[in-house]
C-alpha cells in the first residue's frame, strides 16, 4: 500500500475545499487552485479531512494513487501558505534588480537579461544576489526557478553563475603550472 496515499490531508480553517466530479478545488487567502484526480483514485472528504483510495492493485494505479495525494496537498498549502524559491547570484559583477515587477539580470552577458514573470509568480530581492522567487502553484514556481537558474548556471571552478540557496556546488581544481 502506498504510504504517501494513505495519509490523511488535514484542511486547514482558513481554507475551503471542495469536491465535484473529481476535481477538488482548493479556495484559500492567497487565490485559488484545483486538481483533477484520475478516475481510478476515490477522493472522501469528512470533518475537514480528506482521504484518498483506489480500487485496483496495477502499478500505474497505485503510483497515481500517492500522487494525487501529494498534488492535492500541495495546492491546500499553496493556497494557505504560499511556495517560496531562493536563488542566489554568484560572481563578480553580477546581480539582479526589480524594475515595476520585471527582474532585469547582470550575467556576464553583452547585454541584460530581461525576465518578465508569468501571472502568479512574484519576485523580490532583498539584496543585489538574492531573488525570491514566490507563488501558489509549486510546480509553477519551482519551474521558474530553474529557468532561471538554467540562463547562468553555476560553473565548477569558480562558482560563477545562479545557483539555489542550499545547492552545493563541487568545485574542480583548476589548472596547475608545469615546471
């Protein structure tokens, strides 16, 4: 039995969900979401608490099973809490600035890199090197994340480039003198 499926999703006061033809709809303070569930997989909600099964033991149908749970989990605390992405600029020279909601990028490049945010993605940055990248949508954010960190990232031997907050970056030696 799949042990991500079978945890009950607890919903919490500040968010309404609700269930209609397999899709659950998720209505919370920051916006709203929703997921369809695959036919195979029964979603019942009771006092605040859903629960999913399903009804066959295939493969596909059990891996579907914990991921309709993790999905609609993750659009419940979407909506309540928000997804948050930090990346970080390393190098000299570059940094990222916010311009009326646009991030325009010093990379390294001749020019600057313009990235214009997709309705529900918001940037902040804090500091020249750090960006924020905030959403409701994990997928949608965590997407974007790595679009970004994709136009520079960072290299071995200097640790150049965009990089997440917590991502290890393995340095190689460089270059030694022969004598």
């Amino acid at each position: 039995m799949s042990r991500i499926g079978k945890k009950p999703i607890t919903v919490p006061d500040k968010v309404k969900v609700s269930l209609n033809d397999g899709v659950v709809v998720a209505k919370g303070p920051l916006g709203e979401l929703q997921y369809k569930v695959p036919e195979a997989i029964t979603v019942v909600m009771e006092n605040n608490t859903i629960t999913f099964s399903r009804g066959s033991e295939e493969r596909h149908i059990r891996a579907l099973h914990g991921l309709s749970r993790a999905l609609t989990a993750n659009i419940i605390e979407g909506v309540s809490k928000g997804f948050e992405k930090n990346l970080i600029i390393e190098g000299v020279g570059y940094r990222a600035e916010l311009r009326n909601g646009r991030l325009f990028m010093s990379l390294g490049f001749s020019h600057p890199v313009l990235i214009i945010p997709p309705q529900g993605i918001e940037f902040e940055v804090p500091t020249a090197t750090t960006i924020k990248i905030k959403g409701i949508d994990k997928q949608l954010v965590g997407l974007f994340a790595a679009k970004i960190r994709q136009i520079r990232p960072p290299e071995p031997y200097k640790g150049k480039g965009v990089r997440y907050q917590n991502e290890y970056i393995r340095r190689k030696a460089g270059k030694t003198a022969s004598k």
